[in-house]
C-alpha cells in the first residue's frame, strides 16, 4: 500500500508502469473538443437546425446538449422516440449485474467502495458465485453483468475469469464492469467468455478528475479513458461509455462522453456501443437553481441527447432512478434496463457479503419489470446475442 | 393463380416475407396471418431456446423460418451462426447477413459472397443480404446463393427504394429470385419494387412501428400483389424522354 499512499501526491496524466498505452488520439480530440465546448454560446435556432437534420454533428450535438435545448425537450423526446424504434423497435433488454467483490484500493471521494470507507467488505467464493448465478438465471434472465471493485489481489483478473467462466455456462451473453485492463488481460476474460465491457470515466475534465480520484489506479485519467479501446482490441464486441453525471459539469461531460463514443465507433465501426447515465442526485434542500445539478429532466436531455447523437447506441437505465422515469425512459431513449437488482456483494441468493456502494431506487424483481414493459407495448427481450 | 415464389424448389405464395426483430412478439401470429405471410425471418440471437420470450414459440405452425445471422462480422461467424441455427430446429434456410459497421449497419458484400459459398456448401439455402452492386450479385449466383436481398436502404431508415436504379440491374441480369430487403417504410415503396420486377419484398421496421401493426401488414400483403400483378400485366407505354421533334428527324432519307 506504501506507493498507493505516494499516489496521492502524483501526477494522475502519466501512465505507470505496466498500463499498456495506446495511441493518444482519441483523448486528444475528445479533451481538445470538451475543452472548447461553450454551451452558452447556443440559442434556439442551433437546437432548431441541429433537430432539423438526420445526423448531427459534434456542433450539432452540442446544441442538443445546452440549456438552450431545455425548451426543446418534447420536440428531441419526439425526434428520439422515431430513432430508438427505428434501430431497436420495441424490443427492450434485460439484465441484472452481481457484484462479486467490493474489495478496492482506490480512493474516489464520492464512491461507496472507496477504500477510506469503513464498510463490510467481502468477495464471493466460487461456491457463492454458482449459487448466486442459479439464482439469477433462475429468474429467467439471460444476461448479466459482473462488477467488482479495484483490488488485483483480493479480486484479480483470474478470480474475474473464473466468474466469467461460470456466468457464461448460465447466461449468454456476459458483461464485466471492473477495473481496466491491459489489452491481453481482454483478451483473456474474453476467452472466458464476456463480450462486453463497461467502463466509466466519471468526469472528463482533468482537473476534477484529479481531485476527486485521490489514490489508487483509477487515478491515472488515460489508463482509464483509453480502457474501451484496449477492451476492443483484445477482442470484445461491445463497450460500454459513461460520465457520472453530477460529479462536474454534467453538460460538458456529458459532451466529452458523447464525443468518446462518437470517435471510438469511427475507429472502430464494428464496435457496439453504449451509454449509461449514472448521476449524483442534487442534494435535498439545495435550492435547485444550481445549474449543474442534474435534476431528472436533465438527465432525459443527456439521455435523449446521447440517442440523437448515436441513434443506434444502447442506453442502459440503471436502478439509481426511480420506477416513474425508468418506466418511461425506455422504448424513447433507453434500450436496456435491469431488474432484480442487489448492489450489495451477492445478495440474490445468500445474505450480501460486503455493503452496497450506492442505493437503488427501483427494487422490483423479473416478472414485475418483465410485465411493465409488456404493459407500455414494448417486447421484453431476455437474449440478444449469439456467442460464436 | 400459378403465380409462385420459388426458391430452390420451395413453392411460396406469398410474396411478402416479413422480419420479426422488432415485434412485440404477441403481434407477431396476427401480423403473419393479416399479411398471409409465409416465410418469417428471425434473428438466431433472439432464440431463448427453452426461456422467456423466445421467439420461436411466437411463429406459428406451417411457416417457413427464415433465421438471420445477425451478429456476424464475417464469413466464419456467419457460418457458425447459420450452424447453430439449424441445430435448433430453423431447418436449412439462412438469410446471411455479415455487418461490421454499427452506424449504418450495411452489409459487408465481400464476406457475404466467402459466408454464402461455404453454407451452400454445407447444403444450407442461402439468401445473402447485400449492397446492391451486379459483380457481387454475380459472384453470389456463382457461390450457390439461392436468392439475392439487395437493400432498399439502410435497415430502419423507411426511406424506400434509394437504391432503386441497381436493384433494377440485379433483377434484369441475375437469374435468381431478387428479394428487396431494408428500408422500405412504405406499401406504395413494396409496390413499386414488385413492379419492377422484384421477387418479393420482406420488411420488419414499417409493419413493427406502425400504430396498428395488422393492418399494416395487411396493407403491405396488398401492395406486394398489385406491383406483382401490375410486373405480370406489363405497365402501358410510359415515355421516358419527353421531347418529340415537331418535324421528323428522319425525313431526310431519299429512298
């Protein structure tokens, strides 16, 4: 632990040894992009042109993006309403994530895992692990995700291939959302059988991210910003892209995110890109005229900008938001949602053995999510990918 | 009526082949029964054989399945998906489909023409989609393909025949059926495509998303049989350039 003490005090835009680097130009351009984007600078009629066309470009997109959309938000909703049904018709996915192991050695100051925090930590036994995925799958789910915290001795990337392994003989198709990797090690858990994976950059903007990232691996920005396309060059199908909103500027991470995924599919076309939109709540009793607090109607603008900008994208709706937004968020924008959800380490079979890192909002199970997108006409959709 | 599809020696009557990926899959028996379609297309991917929602429990009976290889991004994947497919009972029809571009999902043609020679190969009735270019046409006749799907244009876009000049050379070189696959959003777009001499139109996006999916369907069954019957008729003499000279521009001839 004594050089992850040291890392306080380092440079966080330096790789250390060991982290595979990558060519730097797709964080070039996106930094270089976020960095000049002025939301203020759009009235009406950017959001009005930007609307008016099939695809937007970067600008476009930052039109969609600023609070001179705000008053546009029916018409993006209408506009992104026609998308989503064009690429992903009715059908909206289903998945669970299970967290095996919230060990961590990172210290992010608005994390529940942060390593400071004094919570039950725990990791599942392969013994856990098959009874919490039978449970899963009993429910009927074909898709799940798998998270852990940062820590390579208490949840390496073999204890994370043998996980993978055993997901992939219930499930078909399995998604990691963990600490990034070299491009070997994708290629490795690929092996095992995941075909996707989630990383989130939190903030773009360098500074905060500094900040807010104390200690611990995650500290390093490009090690973290380029994780997506070493995951694609070690072979997986799909990445996931994500800013928490709230934890900055939401509207310029935002920006920077869309740009992210918007450079990652020229270079790689074949690639299958999503979005998720986790946010830090306003504070209760804060006044509400913060404008960088991401009220729900914000979030629906990133949400509907996201689709307008890459209409083809997936948009995962995670269990932080409630059941009225999640219910009317998919089929317009979102294309994927959970349920049965436990944040806690296990917990779908078992007691959970170590703590949440945050709380949901939405507790409901399979069959009630299963029967509320039946009942808003949309096609509940267990599987959507064939391992070849 | 003698008037059938025929492809590989699979007798249809229906003209209208109707994708499901985009149903609410208790649609889907009252579209295929208000479209008299009888040829279905279905994404192997979405086949949760023995779970929830998987959609070969929703086709029903005495359809022919049409499985996709949605997916693949080349030659090989497609290969083992169409495998696969066959393997849980979609019997030996594949529709290849070898994208790899997520943006405007067009088919690699090159990969499709190496997938379509090693599944008819291996017996399968190969119905490659395509980009709609006479070379590849010609190289997939010659692979063994069992028809062509060039697109319309880009799958979803409901923007109808943009492609309409090149499917016009398919259908006039290729000796195969050539069936208009994506991008059609409208009957009247179906329709013009069977006039033009199209083997059948399959479309999924225009039915899926309509407000009233069976009737649409049925609108769609009804516009594929009168560009077929307009295509079998003969269209009336229609001038294509409209300047007549007013004094002949063979007068001159003295004997």
């Amino acid at each position: 632990m004594a050089d992850i003490e040291y890392m306080k005090y380092m440079e966080h835009m330096n790789y250390l040894d060991g982290m595979e680097a990558v060519s730097p130009d797709i964080m070039n351009r996106v930094l270089s992009l976020a960095g000049s984007y002025d939301y203020g600078k759009y009235a009406g009629k950017d959001v009005e042109r930007a609307l008016g066309k099939e695809l937007l470009t970067p600008d476009d997109y930052g039109a969609v993006l600023s609070p001179a959309a705000m008053p546009y938000l029916e018409e993006m909703a209408r506009k992104a309403l026609l998308e989503t049904r064009k690429h992903f018709g009715n059908s909206v996915c289903l998945f669970t994530p299970l967290y095996i192991s919230n060990y961590c050695e990172n210290e992010c100051v608005y994390c529940g895992f942060n390593c400071r925090n004094k919570i039950q930590r725990g990791r599942l036994s392969m013994e856990e692990m098959e009874e919490e995925l039978q449970a899963i799958a009993a429910t009927g789910l074909r898709e799940i995700l798998i998270l852990t915290g940062e820590a390579r001795n208490a949840s390496g990337v073999e204890y994370i291939g043998e996980a993978v392994k055993r997901a992939a003989r219930r499930f078909s198709t399995v998604g990691i959302e963990i600490y990034p990797l070299n491009s070997e090690e994708y290629v490795y858990l690929n092996k095992c059988g995941a075909d996707f994976v989630s990383v989130y950059q939190e903030t773009y903007n360098i500074d905060k991210y500094g900040q807010v990232h104390l200690r611990g691996p995650k500290r390093i920005f490009p090690y973290r910003f380029n994780a997506q396309e070493r995951a694609l060059l070690g072979g997986m199908r799909g990445v996931g892209i994500g800013a928490l909103l709230g934890l900055d500027d939401f509207r310029k991470d935002a920006f920077a995110a869309g740009m992210h995924a918007y450079f990652l599919q020229q270079k790689y076309p074949h690639a299958e890109i999503s979005f998720s939109v986790p946010r830090l709540r306003p504070y209760i009793n804060n006044s509400g005229n913060n404008p960088a607090e991401v009220h729900e109607r914000q979030l629906l603008q990133v949400m509907l900008a996201y689709r307008l900008l890459m209409p083809f994208a997936g948009i995962t709706i995670s269990t932080r938001e409630k059941p009225n937004f999640r219910d009317h968020i998919i089929g317009l924008a979102a294309t994927k949602i959970s349920a049965g959800v436990s944040v806690g380490v296990g917990g779908h079979k078992n007691r959970e053995k170590g703590d949440e890192q945050f709380e949901i909002s939405d507790s409901r199970g399979v069959g009630e999510i299963h029967e509320m997108i039946a009942g808003r006409g949309l096609q509940p959709v267990y599987t959507d990918y064939v391992r070849v | 009526m003698t008037d059938k599809l025929i492809i590989e020696g699979h007798e249809f009557n229906s003209r209208f082949i109707l994708g499901s990926g985009k149903f609410s899959l208790e649609l889907v028996k009252a579209v295929i029964e208000q479209g008299e379609a009888e040829m279905v297309t279905l994404a192997l991917r979405r086949a949760n054989v023995g779970g929830e929602e998987n959609i070969l429990d929703y086709i029903p009976e005495g359809i022919t399945l049409l499985p996709n290889t949605s997916g693949a991004r080349n030659a090989e994947e497609a290969v083992r998906i169409a495998r696969l497919a066959r393997e849980v009972g979609c019997g030996s029809f594949v529709k290849v489909e070898v994208i790899r571009d997520t943006r405007y999902l067009l088919p690699d043609n090159h990969e499709t023409v190496r997938a379509t020679e090693m599944l008819a190969k291996e017996g399968f009735i190969v119905m490659p989609y395509m980009y709609p270019d006479l070379n590849t046409a010609r190289d997939l006749a010659n692979a063994g393909a069992a028809a062509v799907m060039p697109l319309a244009s880009p799958i979803g876009s409901n923007k109808g025949l943009s492609t309409r000049d090149f499917i016009k050379i398919l259908i006039d070189e290729i000796d195969l059926p050539v069936i208009v696959d994506a991008g059609i959003g409208r009957p009247s777009q179906a329709c013009e495509a069977m006039e033009m001499g199209a083997a059948a139109v399959m479309c999924n996006t225009a039915v899926a998303t309509s407000s009233d999916v069976a009737l649409m369907a049925r609108a769609f069954k009804l516009a594929i049989q009168a560009g077929r019957d307009a295509y079998l008729a003969g269209p009336g003499r229609v001038l294509e350039y409209s300047a007549e000279a007013s004094s002949p521009l063979t007068g001159f001839l003295e004997d």
